[in-house]
C-alpha cells in the first residue's frame, strides 16, 4: 500500500480560493444595509431635530425647560438612579449563581431571568396594578397604612425595574461561563476569602461587560413606555417621565414642544451608542494586549 502511495506522488493541493461574494453581490447587500440605515434610522433621526428646532433656537430651550418638561427630566433620572444599581446588583448576583454554581433549578432561574424580553411592558404594568392598584391584591392594606404606589413614583420605579433587569444579567451570564472558574479556585487556594476573589479576580474580568449592561440598562430605564404609562396615571409635573411627557405634548398638538423633548431622548440614544462603542473598543484591544 506504502508503495502504492509512492507512485501516485504528492497529494494534491487545491488552489481554489475560499468562497467570496462577487463584488456585484457585497456592493449589493452594502446598498441595501445602507438604504435602510438612511431610511428607518437616520430620516427619522434627522427629522426629529429638524421639527424641534422649527420654531427656533429660543422655543427650543423653552420646551426643554418648561416646569412640567424638567420634572419629567428629574423624574426619569431619579427612577433610573435607583432602578440601576439595584438591576446591577441583581444582575452581578444572577450571574455568579448561574454561571458558577449547577443546582437543581438553574435552568428555571435563568428563564426567569429571560422573562421580562417575553413579556409586553404593558401586561408588567398591569400586573402591578392588579397587585398594588386600590382594588388589588394589597390595596386595602397600602390604603389603610397611607401608602400609594400606583400612580406614583414607588409604581415607576417597580415597573422600571422589571423591564430592565435582565440587562446587566444577560451579559454578565456568558462572559462569566466563559471564564470558567480557574481563577476563582487558584485565588482561594493562596488563601483568598469569597470577598477578596470577587472584588480582586471576579470584578476585574467581567467589569467591561458590566458597564456594557449598565449602559443598556440605563438607556432602556430612562426609554420605558409601556410598563411605566399603565402605573404612572400621567399626572402633569408628578408621575410623566420624558417619554410620557413627549406623548402629553404630542396629544396637546404641540408638535414642536414633542420632538423637542423628543431630540433629548435621541442625544440620550446617541451618547450611549458611543459609550457602547467605546467599551466594545476598549474590551477588544484589552484582549488583544499581551501580558507583562
């Protein structure tokens, strides 16, 4: 057989080069992403701060700081200053159980975690009315103690956090059961506590995925309609964040005042693109840098 080999003389090598798109076909495919870019993100983009700014410099500034305008500001910046960190905590928490640990409900747990991308903002929001709401489930009890939630900022903030708690989580989750669980077991053993292995190994290599997910989550918190319109009750000044205060002005047929509003929800979309990208960047070029 080895003489057989002999005879036939080297194998042959294929010349042919790996499969490519034509020119004509990455042209086209180019072509029609950027169609669609132009027509579904950057018209409308561009058309939002042209109607903000029709009416002027000085009209602009006045809808942005109107009374009502800058208490749906404080308002939106206030839920997400506490929804955040709590989904941060949350989130940093889920993944360590569910990518460190297998136990028997892991895959329940982390269905759990995926539930609020299956279910609408606004069928959350009206789970928390039928819980919270005076006819609910606890309202006789919140109205005899004095406390109202729905329709207040306490019912924002739950239907916030539950809109957006699967951010930081759902990053966090792969990365972590990417990295397995070497450096954890080699810091315990030169005599590292549970404490100083996470703040020390653990946080260290998962921090730029946990900006990453902070980033979203921030952005979704401060973009949610849904869930926040069923337990806000719109009240002018008190419970409209900046997405209910934009509906309000649109329904007022002050258009312009609308996508004034509006433009500051786009900057809010655009500062965390390039925070997005920046981390992406900075993550890339961490794992490409050799160690000292």
């Amino acid at each position: 057989m080895a003489s057989s080999l002999l005879k036939r003389g080297p194998a042959r090598v294929s010349t042919r080069r790996p499969t490519t798109e034509s020119p004509f076909v990455r042209c086209l495919l180019i072509g029609i992403a950027l169609v669609f870019l132009l027509l579904f993100l950057f018209v409308p983009m561009v058309s939002v701060f042209v109607e903000a700014f029709r009416k002027g410099w000085s009209f602009y500034l006045a809808s942005i700081t109107d009374r009502d305008a800058v208490a749906a500001i404080k308002l939106t910046l206030l839920v997400a200053a506490i929804s955040v960190p709590l989904n941060t905590v949350f989130g940093i928490a889920a993944s360590w159980c569910i990518a460190k640990y297998q136990f028997r409900g892991r895959s329940l747990l982390l269905t759990l975690v995926d539930l609020p991308f299956a279910v609408s903002p606004v069928i959350s929001g009206l789970i928390y009315v039928l819980i919270f709401g005076l006819q609910g489930w606890f309202g006789p009890w919140l109205r005899e103690h004095n406390i109202q939630i729905i329709f207040a900022v306490p019912g924002i903030v739950l239907a916030t956090i539950f809109v957006t708690f699967p951010f930081v989580a759902r990053e966090l989750i792969p990365l972590m059961e990417t990295q397995g669980n070497d450096a954890e077991y080699a810091a315990l053993t030169l005599g590292a506590n549970g404490w100083q292995t996470f703040w020390r190994v653990t946080l260290p290599n998962i921090k730029w995925g946990l900006f990453y997910g902070i980033i979203l989550c921030n952005a979704r918190a401060m973009g949610e309609f849904g869930a926040v319109s069923v337990v806000s009750g719109h009240i002018r000044g008190l419970t409209n964040t900046l997405p209910l205060h934009v509906e309000l002005l649109f329904n007022d047929y002050n258009l312009v005042g609308s996508f004034a509003c509006a433009s500051l929800l786009i900057l809010l979309a655009l500062v965390t693109l390039g925070l997005k990208s920046f981390i992406e960047w900075r993550n890339s070029r961490t794992h490409q840098e050799p160690p000292p």
